[in-house]
C-alpha cells in the first residue's frame, strides 16, 4: 500500500510557518489534522500596527497583485525601510 504524502511542506522557521499560513485555508489540510499533547511554543513578541479601515483595503489590494498576504507585504515593506538604512 502506498505511504499517503502530506501536502504540508516542511517548515524551517516561524516565519517560514506564518508566511504559509497567509497564503492558505487550514480546511485545505483537514484531513492531514491529528490530535497533540500541550507544547509550548516561544514565539517572538509581536507589535500589532492599528491601520484604518482604508488603509488595510489599500493593503490588501497591492498584497493581491503581488500574490502574498498583507502581514508578508507589511514585513516585505518594513524589512526594506530597515535595510536602506543600514
């Protein structure tokens, strides 16, 4: 009998994970779920941005044309700013 493969890739990094997770629909991999035992997870500390209603529409929309999700555009756009300034 053949071995079911995932469809999950494998994932270096939480960043890795997250960038994935913009971009997919976790009912895609329903039936890969199985039940786990509490883990605890050191994620990094985040900061959470409040933009207005337009301005997460205005997101969303470039985030659309360059095929990723917003948080990746943001994290693309932030990373640039930092680097130009190094």
């Amino acid at each position: 009998m053949k071995e079911k493969r995932s469809k999950l890739p494998e994932i270096q990094s939480l960043e890795e994970l997250a960038d994935f997770w913009d971009e997919h629909q976790l009912t895609d991999f329903y039936e890969e779920f199985v039940e786990v035992p509490d883990v605890n997870v050191n994620i990094e500390g985040r900061t959470y941005v409040h933009v207005t209603t337009k301005m997460y529409e205005a997101l969303s929309q470039i985030a659309e044309k360059k095929g990723v999700g917003v948080e990746q555009l943001i994290r693309l756009w932030v990373e640039e700013k930092i680097a130009e300034r190094n």
